[in-house]
C-alpha cells in the first residue's frame, strides 16, 4: 500500500475518533465502558475472522504463560483510560495526558531495564513534565471556578476530589501502559513481532472480564436506544444517534489502528513519528475548537512543552539530517 494512503488513514481514523468519543461522552460522560467493550469487541470479532481464520490458526506467542500478562495489562489501561472521563476530566487534558507516555516510558526503563539516556532525553522528559504539570494545574483552575457555582461548599469539595481520583486513574494508566510497552518489548525480542494476532488475544482474551461491567454496560445501552434519531444519508433511515455515534467509534477506532500497523511497516521510523505526533496535536485542536473546550494561553504553553518534549526525545533534527544524508547518497 502507498504510505499515502497509510497517513490518509492514520489521520481520518485517528482524528475522526477523537471526535466521536467526545460526542459520546460530552452527552454520557459515564459511558466509557460501553465504549471500550464496543471498541474490544469489534477489533476481536475481525481478528477472529481474518488473523486467526475462525480460530484454525494457532498463536505463535504461547498464550497461557505469555498472552494472559499483557491482555491484564492492557484491558486495565484500556478501561481506566475511558473511565477516567467520568471524573470531570476535559478531553484535551485527556489527550495531553496520554501524549506524555515519554515520562513513564524512560522512568520504568531507567528503574526495570537499567538504562541510561543521553542529558537531552532527561532534558525532553522535564519538559514533557513540565507542560503536562502546566495544563493539570490549569484545568485545576477550572474545576475551582465551576466548583464556586456549586450549591454547597461540600459539593464543590467532592467535585473536585472526583476530578482528582480521575487525574490519579490517568496517572496510574500512564504507567501501566508504559510497562506494557517493556513486557511487550521483551517478549518480541525472544519470539519476534506479531502485531496482528497481539492485537487480536489483547481483545478478545478480555471479554469475559467485561461481566462484572455489564450492569453498567446494559443501562448505558437503554440510555442509548432512547437518545433522539439520526438520519443515515444513504440508508434513509433513522437510527438513535448515540448508536450511530458508538458505530462510527469503533469503525474510526478500527481504521486508525489498521493505518498506524501500515505506517510502521511502509515507512521509516521518522515519518511514523512525525505522523503520529502531528496526529495528536491536530485531534487535539479539533477537540478545542469543535467542542469549545476551555484552554488558556498557558494551557497552550503546556501543550508545547509535550510536544516538544516529544520531539526532542525522539531526536527529530539528527533523524531529518541522517534521512536527508540517506537521499544525497
């Protein structure tokens, strides 16, 4: 496939998604599991027909002794993340949260793998620190000036606590998800890469762990039936919006996981990052502007600071000069 293609799909999914999700949870902020069980059951209902060809085709990673670990893993991020959404956190927070993996990522290498990183990596991760402090402490402002119009100071308290035990879940998924990444890292060196089928048993082998949610997922589900209709062009048909809305979730949801697999494999690690980053920041934008979500100049501040953080963790100039070095040759 041509790599324009990949980073046509990359953006559409990906930002799209973005969108999506927040129509969702702008009109149900509780419906985050709903949503990641639509999400999981999608990806594992198309790996089950096309990765493991109606479950004839047997995994090269051994299951049991291996899978099982980073399915737990990566179920709890996946879960806490959504639900995260449910504490008054803002979406752009959300998303500029989930864009500081950096710092998990070089602390647990430092502490579990022993490893030592160049002055301007450290120098990357305090600034990556330093903007996700930044737009925290910002929209702390904020939950403040709502909690002001609450009408007991107790309310405003508990508000606040709520918006706190959220920023503890998205800290605690931070890290999770970072040592995911080292489990996952050590398990391909020793039996090699195999994104389709981890991407298949990291969603269907968590299914059942969905039980102890369906109570939640069932009234969610009622909440949606009873939202108003939506015209689908073609179909000419009404459908309740927030189904249409979930739909088009787990569609975007499915396209940009499929274009970041071909992008990592039609391009070179610095158009994947480039990408990736630019991905990130444009869903970013779009969260600020469509919904009209509160953001500050220093909110802006904070978010250059990630961004470039990224960047320079990265080395994006001595990849452009290596890549161009590449070309004159």
């Amino acid at each position: 496939m041509h790599p324009a293609v990949a980073i046509a799909l990359v953006f559409a999914g990906c930002c799209s998604n973005v969108v999506f999700l927040e129509l969702l949870v702008t009109e149900h902020p509780g419906a985050g599991n709903i949503v990641t069980f639509a999400q999981f059951l999608w990806i594992a209902a198309d790996g089950f027909f096309f990765t493991t060809n109606f479950g004839r085709k047997k995994p090269v990673i051994p299951v049991r002794c291996k899978y099982a670990t980073m399915v737990v893993m990566f179920f709890t991020v996946s879960v806490v993340n959504n639900y995260a959404l449910n504490f008054h956190i803002p979406m752009p927070l959300h998303m500029i949260f989930r864009a500081g993996s950096l710092i998990a990522n070089m602390m647990l290498g430092i502490i579990l793998l022993k490893k030592s990183y160049k002055p301007a990596k450290y120098v990357a991760v305090l600034m990556i620190t330093c903007g996700i402090f930044t737009c925290t402490y910002m929209s702390a402002q904020s939950v403040g000036a709502e909690n002001e119009d609450a009408e007991t100071e107790d309310e405003g308290l508990v508000q606040f606590l709520w918006w706190l035990l959220g920023i503890a879940m998205l800290t605690f998924a931070l890290f999770m998800s970072a040592r995911m990444g080292i489990y996952q890292e050590v398990l391909y060196s020793k039996h090699g890469k195999h994104p389709k089928e981890a991407l298949f048993y990291n969603h269907a082998l968590p299914l059942p762990a969905f039980l102890p949610l369906a109570g939640d997922i069932y009234r969610h589900a009622v909440l949606f039936s009873q939202s108003e209709p939506i015209l689908i062009p073609v179909l000419e048909i009404g459908v309740p919006k927030m189904w249409f809305f979930l739909l088009m979730n787990c569609i975007t949801q499915y396209i940009c996981i499929r274009g970041v697999f071909i992008l990592t494999t039609e391009c070179a690690s610095l158009t994947v990052t480039l990408i990736i980053t630019l991905r990130k920041f444009i869903s970013l934008i779009l969260s600020i502007f469509y919904f009209q979500n509160p953001f500050t100049v220093y909110h802006w501040f904070g978010t250059a600071l990630v961004f470039g953080g990224t960047l320079l963790f990265v080395d994006i100039y001595n990849m452009i000069r290596q890549s161009l070095a590449k070309k004159k040759d």
